[in-house]
C-alpha cells in the first residue's frame, strides 16, 4: 500500500486527543508483586519501568497537589498512545490495558473514537520523527503539547482519517523471520576472559567533512556514517571517487564506527565499509585474519556497554578511546577471536546476518 501525502493536514493535538497527565508517583519503599504497568520517562521496554500493585499505587509518594487524587484516577484505561514528555523526549508506546504513570509521560486518547495497535503504531511513528524539537533538554508537558500540531492523512472531511492509518500499517505485516538456530549456544565462560586496550585490538581513523548536500550532489553506493544513531548512524550513500578527490576517511573492508559526538560512543557495524564525517571514527581490527562480521558484532557489544560515559557532551577523542579498556574472552593473554565469531554463530537468528 503506497504512502500518499496528498491527502495528509496538519491538526491540532488539542483537537483529535484527549490529553491527559501523569502524576508524580515515586517507586514506594517497599513494592509488592504487581501486573499494573508503571510508564516512565524511557525509550525501553515500551515505556515500562516497573510492575505496580493497587498498593504500590496506593504508597507511591504523595508529593505535589496531583497525588491527592483518588487511587483510580491515577490508573488510565487502556487503548493509550502514552508520550514521553521529559528525559528520553518524543517516545511513543501503545498501552492495550490498563496502567499507571508517571508525570513524564502523557497519555493520549482519540476524541470520540480509540486507538488499536495499528493506528497507534502509526502515530506514535509521527510523533517520533519530530522529536528533534525537543532536544536540549526541552519538556513537552501537557502545557505545551495542546499548543502543539501534528501532520496526519485526512479523510474528505478533513478528520484524521483513521482507517487509512489502519490499513497501511496493516500492509506492512510480513512474516515472522524464522532461523535455523537453536537457543542453546555456548556457555560464556568469564573464566578465561581478560582485559585489553582499544588501541591495542583497533586502528582508530578520525573522519573529515561531509555534508547532507554533498551526499546528494554526489550519489554513489557507499554508505556515508555521522554521529547519529537512526539507521545504524548512516546518512546516505556517496560516491567513492568523490571522497577520494576530497580525501576523506572511507574503507571497503567491514568496520566498526564510533560517533565522536552527538550521540557520543554509539558504535554501529558496516558490512560492506563507509565513509566518515568528522563526528565519526573508523575502527578496522588489527588481526585482519579475524576481521569478519561475527567477531565486528562481538566487539560492538561491548563496545556499546561502554557509551555512558560519553553523555552530557563528552565526545570520544582518539587518544582517550583507544585507553578504554574491555573485558574480552582470551587465549593465551591474546583476544580470543575464534570464540567470539562461534559465539555469534550459534546465537539464534545469527543465520540472517
């Protein structure tokens, strides 16, 4: 089914959803086992943080005017788009039942109408793409999101056409991917593992330059990487000859990036090489006989375990990265190469890398 933005307007969030509002619900002292959802301000797990009971509920911090609301005010009904508004902002999730929250995440729900998984799938895929707007530490409290618009497809109307939204998300179910792999694996054995340098297992290579309109003046089918973390960091695709004329920092081997700011530390996997802008680095393996893309898939796990230490505006230098140490499966006081690509294998689903 093809995407047409014809048909598409721009509304107002005060007009198509109720809007409604967390409250300060701080995890209480001692919890019980509970099966109410707990949303919080996370791009994770659906937004959910912790499992509540009524009780939970009931001894959460009482803290601001809000929480001297009933105990069934502060559980919602089901068939919610709930919006993170603070900490991770713009993240979107479907809540099918019942839930509670916190006031860092508001609750939506269709005027006169209700979301099902497919309408709130395609929402919350709207919601996402602008959460640009609130970076830098802005808040989208309810305040300020019944100030705010959003673009959707319209029917003849001019209402949020609804069926369309549910109909295309439809047409993208495919089937389930299935893999020849059992679950069992191999044991990681942390016994035998080791820690070693960055620079000591990768060549570091520090990019240069590139714009969004040099991608685009200049196609070609090599993948351009910068510090982003949407679609495994890549910008779009250049042309060789150009970055050769420009002499910017590309391989054809596969690699390993690390965005040196932005989204500092995140470190993504090419497969078939790339090109660097200068808020990215290159990482080749310096045992090129084991430089494959089970053993790359390895490291950029652990490499990731890592990335924390890169937030509040840190950016990864060379010098400092190559000093980051990681804990490595080892033979021989030397990185254990062999172990880690069969570990990959045997993984379930590694036969559709």
């Amino acid at each position: 089914m093809k995407l047409d933005f014809t048909q598409w307007k721009e509304f107002n969030y005060i007009d198509i959803f109720d809007i409604c509002k967390g409250f300060y619900n701080k995890k209480p002292e001692h919890t019980t086992e509970g099966r109410i959802p707990f949303l919080g301000a996370t791009e994770k797990n659906n937004g959910v943080t912790e499992y509540y009971s009524l009780e939970d509920i009931e001894n959460g911090s009482k803290t601001g005017d809000d929480n001297n609301a009933p105990i069934e005010e502060k559980i919602f009904r089901g068939h919610a788009l709930c919006v993170t508004n603070n900490g991770s902002v713009g993240f979107a999730f479907y809540q099918k039942d019942q839930f509670t929250c916190s006031h860092d995440v508001n609750p939506l729900y269709i005027k006169n109408g209700e979301f099902n998984e497919y309408t709130a799938l395609f929402v919350a895929t709207v919601i996402k793409h602008d959460r640009y707007r609130w970076a830098y530490g802005r808040k989208w409290r309810p305040e300020r999101m019944v100030k705010s618009k959003i673009y959707l497809p319209a029917d003849k109307d001019g209402n949020p056409d609804w069926k369309y939204m549910e109909m295309y998300t439809k047409s993208l179910k495919h089937k389930h991917i299935k893999t020849a792999i059992s679950s069992q694996g191999i044991n990681l054995d942390q016994t035998v593992w080791r820690e070693f340098y960055v620079g000591e297992i990768l060549d570091i290579y520090n990019g240069k330059g590139i714009t969004q309109e040099e991608i685009e003046y200049n196609p070609g089918d090599l993948v351009a990487v910068q510090s982003g973390e949407e679609n495994n960091g890549c910008m779009g695709k250049i042309s060789e000859e150009f970055c050769r004329e420009k002499g910017y920092t590309f391989t054809r081997k596969p690699c390993l990036t690390v965005a040196r700011s932005g989204s500092a530390g995140y470190v993504s996997f090419q497969a078939n090489g790339c090109v660097v802008g200068d808020s990215a680095k290159i990482m080749l393996l310096k045992d090129v006989e084991h430089a494959n893309k089970y053993v790359y898939l390895f490291l950029k796990t652990i490499l990731m375990a890592n990335k924390y230490k890169y937030t509040y505006g840190r950016k990864v230098t060379e010098d400092k990265y190559k000093q980051e140490v990681l804990f490595l499966p080892a033979n021989n006081e030397k990185p254990d190469y062999l172990f880690m690509e069969e570990y990959i294998k045997k993984l379930p689903f590694s036969d559709k890398v």
